[in-house]
C-alpha cells in the first residue's frame, strides 16, 4: 500500500508540473456559453406567509404533505402547490433526501398563488436543479410538508418517515452544485467503473462477489476501516492505470450530504435511488458498483499506512455496511416462519441490540438538533420493533432526557447484556470543541458527534468488528434488567450492578490517539494550470497531503512510536526474559525460537514467547482472517517499526522524524502489513498496570486509582472510579489477556455497586 501512496505523490507532481494527463482519461469538456443566471429569489411573491392546516395526528389516515413543483426554467420564480393526502392513497411521489444548510439564509417561493414560504438556499438550488421544463414534479420535502413549529405534528410526522420513503416512488439525493466541469467526469468515472463491474458480475468471477446492495469484497461490511482489503486484480484492469490519480470525483465524496444522520435512513429505505449533483444525476445502484471496484482495485485507499483513516470514506462504507447489515436480518426473519417468529422478528431485544448498533456505527454523522441522533434512526427499526421497545419521537423533551431514556430502554431490553456501556464513559478528550457538556449520568452515551473521532470502539466486538465470543463474568439473568435502573432519593439516575473486584490501576502508559486525515474534507478539486508557477502554487491547495508531508510526517512518527513506550511499559515489569529483550530483535523470529507447544497444546504457552501477553493485547484477543499465523505477523508489523524504535530510543531531534519514516516505509514498502489490522481496539486507550501486575487495556480517559471490577452482564472488565460521596463513576471498558472467558470470576465474591 505503501508503494501506491507514493505512486500517487509522484504522479500527482508529474501533473502539476507538466500538466500531463491522458488525453482519453475523461470525454473532452468543451466551454459552453455561459447561460443566464440562475433566479436565486423569486421577484413576484406573496406577501403572505403561508399558515399550516393542522394534519389529523393519528395513525389510522397517517396524513401527509406533498409540494407540487410547477414547471419552469432556471430563469423562472419558483411556484408550488401544497396538498395534504393519506399516505397510501396510491399517488405517486418522489421523496427529496438532502442537507437543509444554513437556516439563516432564507429565500421565499410562492405556494398556492397566495402565500410565501421560507425555505434555505441549499433547498432553493436542489428545487431549481429537479424542476421540469414542461410537467410537475410531486415532491415529499421535510421541511416544506412538515410545520417544524407544530410540536405534535412534527412528533407525529416524524414517526411516519421510515414509511414516507419506503412509499415514495423513489429518492432523489442531492449532493449539492459545485464543480459542475468535475460533475462531468466524475459521472465518467462512475459509469466506466460500474461498467467492468458488472461485466465481471456478469462473467460470474470467482474472485468477486457483486450485488446491489452488497459489498464488492468481502471484507467491506467490517466497520472498522483497516480492514478493508483489497483483490490483487489492479494489474488486470487498465482501468486503475487509467483513473489512479483521478479525483474529479473527490466533491462528491465530500458533500455534506454523507455526514449527517437523517440521511442514513432516507437511503437505507429508499425502493430506488438517484443521485443528483447539479443537473447531473446517477443511478445510486451504479454509484455503489463503481465505487466498491474502485477500493478494490486500489483506485480509493480508505486508509493511509494502515494508520490514517481518510474520513471520506467513512460515511460511504457505513452506510454499505448497514445497508448489508439490514439485509441479513430480513434475510433470516424470512428463513423462519410468520406465525413462529411474531412481528417480523422485532422482539424489544433485537430492537435494543439493533438500535445500539445504529447508534454506534453512525455516531460520527451530524444532526442540527443532537436529539435527531436517536430520532433519525429510529425509522430503521420496524413500528412492532419502536412500540416494543418503548420509543417514539417526542420533541417535548430536552437532549439529556432523550439519551438517558434511550440508555434505560436499551438497558432494560438488552437481554441481560451490558454492552451498551461500550458506547459510554468518560469523555474523551482529544480534539477541542466548544460543545456545551451534557449532563448524564457516566453510564448513558453521549451520542453527539463532537467527539466521535476519538472514541473507542467498543471492546463488546473483537478488533475485526465482529461479536466477542467470550464472556469474563456471568451472564446477567434478563428478567433482572429491570433491577438494574433506579433512583436515589433526589430523584437522580442510578444504574445498580453486581460484580467484584479484580485490581486497582497502580501505573499507566501514554494514550494511543488515532491520526485522520481531516484536511481531505476541505481539499479542492485539481484545476489545470498554465505555467509551472501558478502549478506550484496550487499544490497548496490541491493536494495538501504533498505540501504539509513534513506536517504529517512529524505527526506520523511519535504515532507509531506510542507503540515503543507501550512496549517498553510492558517490559518493564514484566519477567526477566521480557526486560533483557533486545530492540535490534525486531526482525520475525525463526519458528523454533517462538514456538513451542506446552502440555495443552496452547502456542507460547509458559511465556516462551516473551511478547505473547504484549501482543494478544494490542489486538484484544483477535485472530488474524483466513487462517494467518497472528504471531508471525506481530513480529513481521514489529519488524518495520525498527527505523521509529530507533528514532524514540535515541531521542534524537524531530527534524530527523522524516528519516525513521522512510525506514518505516521502507519495511512496509510492498503491502501493508496485515497485524495493524487487529489494532482497532486500542485507539484511544492505554495501557496500565493492576497492583497484581496484570497487564490492561484501559480507556484513555483511566487514572492511576481507578479500580477494574468484573460484572454481571458485563463481556468485558469494567473500569469505574469512586465518588467522594460515594458510589462509583463509569470510566469504560478494559482488556485484560488470561481472564476474558470468565477464569477470573468469583461469583461468591459479588455484591452490589451504584453507578452515577
């Protein structure tokens, strides 16, 4: 991978400088005549504000709105009918899913000939980019069919939208007007791509697994990023050749659109999708295609050394995932039959562990009212699944009531499982924002996306994303969820646990943050230059990853050296043959040095491997896939941290940072090494020492005194910090290698604790 990212550097200055480029790279775009401009406000208006007619808020004529778009020109004002219809009344209509924008720009356009409604700019352009020239255009708009000042109808409408667009006769997508001359051959690289992708489809290639709807690889319904692998066919399609440096498409990638959490359902129920970028539109089906043969022919890398992850791609391969996700429930709620499974499976439990698993993967998305982190994925769960888990839109109630209702129904429904408190605990810190604190008691999350970046992913799941399998005290008996909430006597949230404890946190390691390539959000689209100095200038804002490489470099560096302090943490308490371990023995050791079998059978048993604890940590217990030695490629990923072992031991200037990452690239020159792909669990953790010695991942937020207890319910140890006037606060979730399938559980040990 490494040697792509550097493929991609040099060929991006060969373009810059020489502006060379294929000349069949993308369809010719000749310069039209600049057309009139667009009517960005209507001249003839109403001057009366349009007033709502109260929509009946039952669930028996489930009414709504729909705004007749009037045909026009762009030229034109822009004129609407609004009408109220039942919903199933078999009229056909287009559902618009799209980002509202800044709702201090306010333009008015005419409904009913004689009323004026406010609406934003960025709804403006999408009205005037759909609009038909000669015919009507039946439209369902959030904000226009629902009266946002109408508490209850909001409620109601709300709860009504998962069905508004799977009724709808289709969705329309809109990306936004920007860069229309990219528009176009972003369109060409999408339709040439989905092109050989489903030729191959066709071809029924061994090597690929095609579908609308589902990933081109395999691996891509992981959430977590670094797993995302790609097929060895680069050098079997010109098409990678061809479009490598390609980033027409890059304004796409990076609409608003894909970051905010209404949009999640509004696609993931959409009977049919197109995608409209100005006057361009795209199959959504298509878009899929192409982009998923994209990352598999190394076109797109979603992740940057196996370290950076381009926030990019992150909204995109979520929603694929989720949208794999869903399928696979439908799929096994058919295998079974109607009258064995009542309400389509939707048990308040698999509602709960659904829902949190929204929750989790789309934390990252923005809502302009943070109670809409909840709300908007509420429409992915069934009406039978809502009612039985006991939650419904209410705009009534402030932010910290609708999170810690959400964390009681998630709690009391989960089955006897803990694992929502994977998802909660001490704010992290990392990043500043000036987001207001919430306050909720330490075991409900805070679902708001300001530091989303910097949490880590729960240790319920191993690093590949997948459910852990082990249990490291005893499950908790479902009917006594109900004991698990209560309230002091100052009516306050109190979550009431049985557990005991395991150690205290006697010393900690530095935090591993995770490095993200934010400036690719705001990165512009190359345009060809003329002379080599305007050329150079641009770099600057074309490709910020080449002219700030020494800024990512001198970041990149102390990143990976986290890795050399946590493994001089680890021998410095650890058995003689750990702390007389030399850093020159980076290299992969031979097989008989490591490997011995004990009297069970078990690899590196007795400590022979004198990193065994040390790496088993570092990838939470995870196995590597299809069957790779985790082992050998521990010691293979430890061999290219040589050059940065060496950099952090000698303490040398950080001018010399960019020498020990060429080093580093140098090791990981051919392929990625495939261990930093089980490190997903120890971004924004730590590691600590118990007062036993023990060895812990810890949250990045854990202090030295904190106690790691094991509870019931709980998969995972648990790490809590006691309150002065008593009682225990939730800090997160901890690994610790030897007592994750229960060999450190007592259950005559247990007793109660209160949680705040």
């Amino acid at each position: 991978m490494s040697r792509r990212i550097w493929e991609h550097i040099e060929d991006t200055l060969e373009t810059l400088v020489f502006g060379s480029r294929s000349p069949n790279q993308h369809p010719r775009t000749e310069i039209a005549t600049p057309a009139p401009p667009d009517r960005i406000r209507n001249d003839n208006v109403s001057p009366n504000p349009y007033n709502y007619t109260p929509l009946p808020a039952d669930n028996t004529t489930k009414s709504i709105r729909l705004l007749e778009l009037l045909p026009g020109s762009r030229q034109d004002d822009i004129c609407c009918n609004l009408t109220s219809i039942p919903l199933h009344s078999q009229l056909q209509y287009e559902a618009l899913s799209y980002v509202w924008g800044d709702t201090t720009e306010l333009s008015p356009i005419q409904i009913n000939n004689d009323s004026q409604l406010m609406i934003t700019s960025n709804l403006r352009t999408a009205l005037l980019n759909i609009r038909q020239p000669n015919t009507s255009r039946r439209l369902w708009i959030d904000a226009v069919c629902i009266d946002q000042n109408n508490v209850q109808e909001r409620n109601h409408q709300v709860s009504l939208m998962s069905e508004i667009y799977r009724t709808a006769s289709r969705t329309l997508v809109w990306l936004g007007n920007n860069h229309p001359v990219h528009t176009i051959k972003a369109c060409f690289l999408v339709e040439t791509l989905a092109d050989e992708a489903i030729s191959l489809q066709e071809q029924q290639d061994a090597n690929l697994t095609l579908g609308s709807g589902d990933q081109l690889h395999q691996q891509q319904s992981d959430l977590s990023l670094p797993l995302l692998d790609t097929v060895a066919i680069a050098d079997e399609s010109p098409l990678y050749q061809r479009f490598k440096n390609d980033f027409s498409a890059l304004h796409l990638a990076c609409a608003e659109w894909w970051f905010r959490t209404w949009t999640v359902q509004e696609i993931l129920l959409a009977s049919k999708a197109v995608v409209v970028c100005g006057k361009y539109t795209l199959d959504w089906d298509r878009l899929c295609y192409a982009v998923d043969y994209g990352l598999t022919l190394g076109i797109w890398n979603p992740v940057v050394l196996g370290i950076i992850v381009d926030p990019i791609m992150t909204p995109y391969l979520s929603l694929r995932a989720m949208r794999r996700q869903k399928q696979l429930r439908q799929n096994m709620a058919s295998s079974f039959p109607t009258e064995s499974v009542p309400n389509d499976t939707a048990t308040a439990e698999t509602a709960a562990n659904t829902l949190l698993d929204l929750l989790i993967q789309s934390r990252f998305r923005q809502a302009t009212d943070p109670r809409d982190k909840v709300y908007g994925l509420l429409g992915l769960l069934s009406p039978e699944a809502t009612n039985a888990l006991g939650m419904v839109p209410d705009y009534t109630l402030s932010t910290e009531a609708v999170y810690t209702h959400t964390a009681r129904q998630l709690l009391l429904h989960s089955g006897g499982s803990l694992r929502l408190l994977g998802s909660a605990g001490q704010t992290p810190t990392s990043g500043s924002s000036t987001i207001i604190s919430l306050s909720l008691p330490s075991w409900v999350s805070d679902w708001r996306n300001a530091t989303a970046p910097f949490c880590p992913v729960p240790l319920t799941n191993d690093a590949r994303g997948f459910p852990r399998q082990t249990h490291a005290s005893a499950p908790l008996d479902p009917e006594d969820c109900s004991l698990l909430l209560g309230k002091t006597t100052s009516n306050r949230d109190v979550l009431r646990l049985t557990g005991h404890h395991l150690t205290t946190i006697t010393s900690v390691a530095p935090v591993l943050h995770r490095l993200r390539r934010d400036g690719f959000a705001s990165t512009k689209v190359l345009e060809q230059q003329s002379t080599l100095v305007e050329r150079l200038a641009a770099l600057g804002q074309v490709f910020k990853g080449v002219v700030k490489a020494y800024a990512e470099v001198s970041s990149v560096v102390p990143h990976l050296a986290t890795f050399w302090d946590w493994e001089a943490f680890f021998r410095e308490e650890g058995p003689p043959e750990v702390q007389n371990l030399r850093w020159d023995g980076a290299s992969v050791p031979k097989q008989g040095e490591i490997q011995r079998q004990c009297e069970d059978g078990e690899r590196g048993g007795g400590g022979y491997d004198p990193l065994f604890v040390y790496w088993q940590t570092l990838c939470v217990g995870t196995m590597a896939p299809r069957g790779e030695d985790t082992q050998q490629l521990f010691y293979s990923w430890r061999a290219s941290l040589k050059a940065i072992f060496s950099w952090r031991e000698w303490g040398v200037d950080s001018l010399f940072r960019p020498l020990a990452f060429v080093g580093y690239l140098m090791k990981t020159w051919n392929e990625y090494n495939r261990f930093a792909c089980l490190l997903e669990g120890v971004y924004e953790r730590r590691l600590g020492r118990g007062e036993n010695k023990m060895l812990v991942l810890l949250p990045g937020e854990a202090q030295v005194g904190d106690q790691i207890f094991l509870v019931k319910g709980g998969r995972v140890p648990l790490v809590f910090r006691q309150r002065k006037e008593g009682g225990w606060i939730f800090v997160g979730e901890a690994y610790a290698h030897g007592i994750m399938d229960g060999e450190g559980f007592e259950e005559r040990r247990c007793g109660e604790m209160e949680v705040y």
